[in-house]
C-alpha cells in the first residue's frame, strides 16, 4: 500500500519543477522551496536557489510527515 502511494507521488513529480516543501508534524513546521533534481529509489533530491541540496525520503510524504506541493 505504501508503495502505490509513493509510486502515485512519483508519477505526479517532474524533474526541473519548484516545488514547496513543509514539514507537518511540528505546530511552526519548517519549509524548504527548491527546483527537484533527481528522483531516487527512496528520496527526493531539491535544490534551493542558493544552491543548497535537500533530501527528503519518500516514505515521509506517504506517512504525513512532511507535504509537497508545486510553485507556480
């Protein structure tokens, strides 16, 4: 079950999109907005335009700990 969803969640990604990110699980959750660079078999790879990476896990998104969503 988890895997269909991350497999959903792939299919709704594209690679060179802006995308926001925020953590959920915390009252003042925490973002992060970065372009996703590559996607690999359990994460994601953004970059911010500062150049700073992230890695967020996939299974995070399923779980509710973070959510994602696209920047126009």
């Amino acid at each position: 079950m988890i895997q269909r969803k991350i497999n959903l969640l792939d299919g709704n990604l594209t690679i060179g999109r802006k995308y926001k990110i925020t953590q959920l699980s915390r009252k003042r959750g925490s973002e992060f907005t970065g372009t996703l660079e590559e996607k690999y078999k359990h994460y994601y790879l953004l970059r911010n335009p500062r150049g700073i990476r992230e890695c967020f896990l996939k299974k995070d998104f399923v779980i509710g700990e973070y959510g994602i969503e696209e920047v126009r």
